[in-house]
C-alpha cells in the first residue's frame, strides 16, 4: 500500500560558479497520514533543503515527490510552511493575519460568517484569544510564533512543514508551545514534519527521527523509530529507560557524524 506522502529518490544540484553542488542524494523517505516525523543532522545537511523540495519551493533534479498519489512540483495550500521568522505582516492584527491566509484559501467555499469562526477556532487552538487584536510588535516572539502556527492550521494543510520553529525561542517559551503543538497534533491528527537541531525536542515529539548524513551530497542515514506512548509528558520521561535510549541513539548519531566531519 503506497504512503500518504513518499519521498522518493531524491536528489538535487545547484549550479556554482565552480560547477554544481549536490545537496542531496537519493533521499527516500515514506510518511504515513498524521505522522510527526523530525528531520536532525549537521548544518549543511540538507534538512531544508528536503522540506523545501516536499514544500514545491525546491524541485528535484532527480526523483520527487507523491503527496495522496499527486506529484508534488510547485507550491500549494496542501503543504503549508512555519518558518523560524514567524513572517506575520506587521500592520495587521494577530487575528487580521490568520484571516489573509483563510480568505485566500477558501473565498468562495465559506461564509463570511463561517471564515471569522475559522479564524477565531484556530487562534484558540493555539490559545491567542485573548491577544487576537494585537499587532506583531505587541507580541512576544512565543505569541508570533503560535499565530504562524495558528495562520498554517487554516489553511488545513494536507502536510504541516516547520523550519526549525521554536529555535529563536527561549528554553520556557520553547517548552510551552512543544507542548502545545503536542496538543494540536493529538487533536487534529495532522501530518507534520519539522526541522530540528534539538534532539530531546525530537525525541519529545516525534513518531519518526530522520537522521541526515553530512553534506555535500548529504543522505538519509537512519531513520528512528520512536514508539513512546502517547500523551507524552516530559517530566514522566526524563526518567524514562526507554526515552533516554532514543536520545542516546540520536546524539550517538550525531557525535559520529561529527568526528567524521572533523577528521
């Protein structure tokens, strides 16, 4: 039975003044509809540049990808992206932000009436109610962050893309809204695959850890899969055998890519 989303073979060069630069190479990868699938590795690993490719900013010189059976080769609505910068347009209102993408998703197909109580459902997913009516520069970096979320979930994207981010945040700031996209995960079932450097982040988090090889020509080198229960509760599993295992595995991954690169 072929996968919700199926990355498959992918490789893609850039052009240099001194030839081309292969970023990836043949990366194959198979997600199942409403899995968390992490991607970790170096910098210059190609992390983004695979979320890039899945996203249709990026197109592969080699290989692609198959999003419910559709080849996936320019940008959509069906993939929406949360970048580190929350990118929210600084002269609209928290709530006039979400309400852009939701009227360029689905003028037409809803209400007036039924597009302002979308809005309003998705700030409080992200619990940003009471902060709706405020503009950017009013907000702290964790609030802009949850209205980029909030303003990706209306758009009810097939896959949820996320570069890295929580990575300008603070560690408290950073742990509320873990626990929050835990929440909205659980609750909408979505597909997300999020770019980290954080590996108790993505242990935390995820069903999958993609662990990439270091560039250039930078592939998957194993994939780890993470069967803790869920709801996770991060207190209950920093203590927990089986949590500190996939930690382990991850930073002994990456240790060794390291030394690698060094040596």
């Amino acid at each position: 039975m072929e996968k919700y989303l199926n990355i498959d073979h992918v490789s893609i060069e850039f052009p240099t003044p001194n030839g081309p630069f292969k970023a990836l190479d043949d990366v194959s990868l198979k997600i199942d509809k409403g899995e968390f699938v992490s991607i970790i590795g170096h910098s210059g690993c190609g992390k983004s540049t695979v979320m890039n490719i899945v996203g249709g900013l990026h197109k592969a010189t080699q290989g692609g990808v198959i999003l419910e059976g559709k080849e996936v080769n320019e940008p959509g609505p069906d993939r929406a992206i949360v970048f580190q910068n929350h990118s929210l347009f600084p002269w609209l209102s928290a709530y006039e932000n979400v309400e852009l993408a939701v009227k360029s998703i689905f003028k037409g197909k809803k209400s007036a009436a039924e597009m302002k109580d979308w809005v309003n459902h998705n700030i409080e997913l992200v619990h940003m109610s009471h902060a709706k009516d405020k503009l950017p520069a009013e907000l702290s970096g964790g609030m802009k962050q949850r209205i980029g979320i909030a303003r990706a979930l209306a758009m009810e994207p097939k896959v949820l893309l996320m570069d890295e981010p929580f990575g300008a945040l603070d560690a408290l700031t950073r742990a509320h809204l873990q626990d929050s996209l835990m929440e909205i995960q659980a609750d909408l079932n979505n597909t997300v695959i999020m770019i980290t450097h954080d590996v108790d982040e993505a242990v935390l988090l995820s069903d999958k850890i993609v662990m990439m090889t270091n560039g250039p020509a930078a592939t998957i080198g194993e994939v780890l899969e993470v069967d803790l229960p869920r709801p996770r509760q991060r207190l209950e599993l920093s203590d927990d055998p089986q949590y500190n295992h996939f930690r382990s595995e991850v930073i002994h991954f990456l240790h060794e890519r390291h030394a690698r690169k060094v040596a």
